[in-house]
C-alpha cells in the first residue's frame, strides 16, 4: 500500500505560480507511473499530468506549456509547477500512483490538497 502526501496548496491569483509536492511513503523506483489529476466543484475528476518511471510525461491540453512535473527520486516526491495560473485551474489537487502488477494495476491516491486561483 502506497501512501500519499501532498503539500503546496492554497489561495492564488491569476498569472501567479504554484508547486504541489507529493510525498510517497516508500521508493518512487518501485512505482510505473505518477501523476496529478485534478477535480473543480461539479465536475468529474480530470487528469493534469503524468510521468512514467522512464521519465516520460503527459500533460493536459489545458496546462500545456504552463506545467512542468518532474520526480525527485532521492526525495520520493513527484512535483508539479504551474504558472500563468487562471480561475479555471481552480480546483482540488490530487496525487495518484499507478504500479502494475500480474492482475492488473493497483492505484493509489491522495488525500487532495485545494487550490484556489482568485483576485
């Protein structure tokens, strides 16, 4: 069981920056796949960005080119960097890990971490 911590919330305004952090409880080496997905009031849960053990990432239309996620492997923390933020990035930030096993994946989320982007 993976257990997830994330970190870097809060109140924004618009063209400001932000950095959320995830905190795995165990080496990210043993983890496939990392990611941030996110979940605005009413609407369905949506992914943000993804990146692989390989290093290889995935991002949304919307944030592309205003994000960056990365993985510290000596911190077991994924990262993500957003900047240029607008209104609609408001939403409630969540950590998921994906580790592939023989029957299938077994994933893993945080707890979330509210992102509000107001003047």
């Amino acid at each position: 069981q993976v257990q997830l911590v994330e970190s870097g919330g809060g109140f924004m305004q618009p063209g400001g920056s932000l950095r959320l952090s995830c905190a795995a409880s165990e080496s990210i080496f043993s983890i496939d796949q990392m990611g941030w997905y996110r979940q605005a009031p009413g609407k369905q849960r949506e992914l943000v960005a993804q990146i692989t053990s390989g290093g290889f990432t995935n991002y949304a239309d919307s944030v592309k080119g205003r994000c960056t996620i990365s993985r510290d492997s000596a911190k077991n923390t994924v990262n993500l960097q957003m900047n240029s933020l607008k209104s609609e990035d408001t939403a409630v930030y969540y950590c998921n890990a994906d580790r592939r096993q023989p029957w299938g994946i077994d994933r893993y989320w945080g707890q979330g971490t509210q992102v509000t982007v107001s003047s």
